[in-house]
C-alpha cells in the first residue's frame, strides 16, 4: 500500500513536545504512513531545542517569527502559511495539538476536527458535551508523558549545564515559569510580589525562573526581580536540561499547562499562578492547586508546603492522572483503525485510582 500522508503541525516547544512522540511513532509504521511536519515557528529558539531533541526536520518551515509581534500578527502569518503548506503537500489528515495559535489556524478545532485524542475520560466527557459523537473520540493519554518518560531513561542531568550548580544547591529549589499573555501587567505585578516575599521568609529557598523570551515578559521580570537576592533569572533550557531542573525542584509555581502535567508524575508539588486551568485533573488528585494571582494567597500556599512536611508529602505522592508513557502507541492505533488498517478499535487509557504518585517524595528536604 502506499503510505497515507500525515501532517503535523506546531510551532511552539510545548507544541512540539507533545507532537514529537507522535512523530516518532508514526516515522515507525513507514508502511502506512507518511509523517509530514509543518512549523510555524513562533517561538523560533524554543521550538528549534525541541526539533533537536526529538531528531525532526521540518517538511515546511513558515518562520514566522517577527519581532514585537501581535497575536493578530501570529495568527494571519499562521493561517497564510499553513493554507499554502497544505495545499502543497495534500495530506489525508492533519495533526494539531492544544489550544495555541497555530491550532487556532487550523482549527476551530472541536468543530472541524474528524477524530479527537482526549488525554483524560474528564476530556473526552467534555468533547461529548460539547456534541462530539464518542465514536469520534479516543482517550490516548497524554504524549507529553510519553516525551517525559523517554528523556528520563536517558538519565539526564544538571553536570555541564549552565546549571549544574543547582545540583549542589544546599537548600530548596523553587522552580518558576510565568509568561501567559493573561498574566502580563498587575497579575504579574502579584505574582512577583509573592516570589520575592517567599525568598525573604524562606532562607534556605532559592527560587530559579528561566524566563521566557517574550520581549514584555523579559522587561517585567528584570525590572522586578533583577536585583532580588536568590531569585536567579537564566535563559530557558532545552528540554533536556529543563527535566532534570523540574525533577530537582522542591516546589514549582507556573502559568504553563505542560508543565501542570510533567511535574506531578516527578513528585513535584505544582501552584498554579492562574485564576483557571485547562488541567483540573491535576488539581482534582491533589497534584497541583490553584493560587491565582493574588499576591496573599501564593505566599500562603507556598509556605503551607514549605512548613508542613505532611501537606507536602500528599501532594507530591498525587502523580499524574494524564498519561503513562503509550500516548503516542494509542495515537497510531487510532489512526490506523480511522483509516480502516486495523479492525478493532484501540484500548483507551484509564487513570488509575487513588494514588498516582511515586513512593519516594522530597519531604525529607522539609
């Protein structure tokens, strides 16, 4: 037979963690498929340490990256670029994945989509609520769990990083990630608030925030924390590097959804500076709360996990309710039976109850 083409589309690194065990699993069945990427590449740097680490080189690259862009200029560039890609290379289907930019531009995704792949039966109830026929739908799990366990077999570490002292660090690590547009501006304000206020209470803390290299985000948190003693701003890591930082971190704080689903199954408490969450698994399991912006509320969450080693200890045994490494396995099988070369439906991923997490937790460090 001949290999039925498949587009991947991304174009940002979380984007792309997700997708590329996809792509490796679709670049293992040559005989049925044609795995095609297109990237829109609007985070450039980001995305490229991601390429690398799953060994992808894109079909079509549209580098749409400009500076001081608008989201109105991201998504004309996006939908442009993707419609002249498409119709170059005429693929039988399409890959998206999450809610950014790039599947905006192919997207209105739950209305056109053909065929859905639910991370959690939460989503999938979500998809049937909104009226997709649950033929439609397939719970996968979660690839991004798939791309988290591969690295971890790799045995990666901080040792000739730019990190590597935090290797030796003698206290606790507080690992933060923010740059949400939403966050921008008096949210932002806050949040930094509370991180400079934790530092100060907690001697023994020292917080690290690769910070993301939005132009505005960057301004902010010079201007805010540039001179805060522990605070320690560095450039973002690759992948790589950025796992075994996570998996170092006592305590995380972030806006970012991916790294609301990595962190749990490393046994690392997550607070979610966000007055909502497309993740509530996470929160329903215990693996991860919401804070919200509010300067009060994070300071009091931190130092309850900080100061009572039990709080701590419940929620860094939660785990993660999103994947368990065979996303991308259920992925291919889900494809292979839409397009009729498999004749029974794939088994879905089913969370397993109650606790999700490792034995071993960081409360020793309390």
């Amino acid at each position: 037979m001949t290999p039925i083409p498949i587009a991947l589309i991304f174009g940002t690194r979380p984007e792309t963690i997700k997708l590329g065990p996809v792509w490796s699993a679709l670049c293992q069945r040559p005989e049925m498929f044609l795995p095609q990427v297109i990237v829109t590449a609007q985070h450039r740097e980001m995305l490229d340490q991601m390429l690398a680490v799953f060994n992808i080189t894109p079909t079509i690259d549209l580098d749409i990256m400009q500076p001081a862009q608008s989201l109105s200029d991201i998504t004309t560039n996006a939908l442009i670029g993707v419609q002249q890609a498409l119709a170059q290379l005429q693929p039988a289907l399409v890959l998206v994945q999450g809610d950014t930019t790039t599947t905006f531009a192919r997207r209105l995704t739950s209305v056109l989509a053909d065929i859905h792949f639910a991370a959690t039966p939460r989503a999938r109830d979500n998809l049937q609520a909104e009226g997709i026929p649950s033929e439609a739908i397939f719970v996968t799990g979660n690839p991004v769990l798939d791309a988290l366990q591969t690295i971890l077999t790799q045995k990666p570490t901080l040792a000739g990083t730019e990190l590597e002292w935090v290797e030796e660090l003698p206290g606790r690590l507080l690992l933060v990630t923010l740059h949400r547009r939403e966050n921008l501006g008096e949210p932002f304000v806050r949040i930094c608030a509370a991180l400079k206020q934790i530092v100060q209470t907690h001697p023994d803390v020292t917080i690290v925030y690769p910070v993301h290299p939005n132009p505005a985000v960057r301004q902010a948190v010079r201007n805010l924390l540039g001179d805060v003693e522990r605070v320690i701003l560095c450039e973002p890591p690759d992948y790589l590097v950025f796992v075994p930082l996570m998996a170092r971190a006592d305590l995380i704080i972030t806006d970012s959804g991916g790294i609301q689903e990595e962190a749990p199954a490393l046994g690392v408490p997550v607070l979610v500076a966000r007055e909502t969450t497309e993740r509530p698994e996470a929160i329903e399991v215990g693996a991860a709360r919401l804070v919200g912006t509010d300067t009060n509320n994070i300071i009091a969450e931190a130092d309850r996990l900080l100061t009572i080693p039990s709080a701590y200890a419940k929620m860094s045994r939660a785990g993660s309710p999103f994947g368990d490494g065979h996303a991308a396995l259920r992925i291919c099988q889900a494809l292979e039976y839409f397009f009729d070369l498999r004749s029974q439906r794939p088994s879905e991923f089913k969370p397993s109850a109650g606790d999700h997490g490792q034995e071993e937790t960081k409360d020793g460090r309390q």
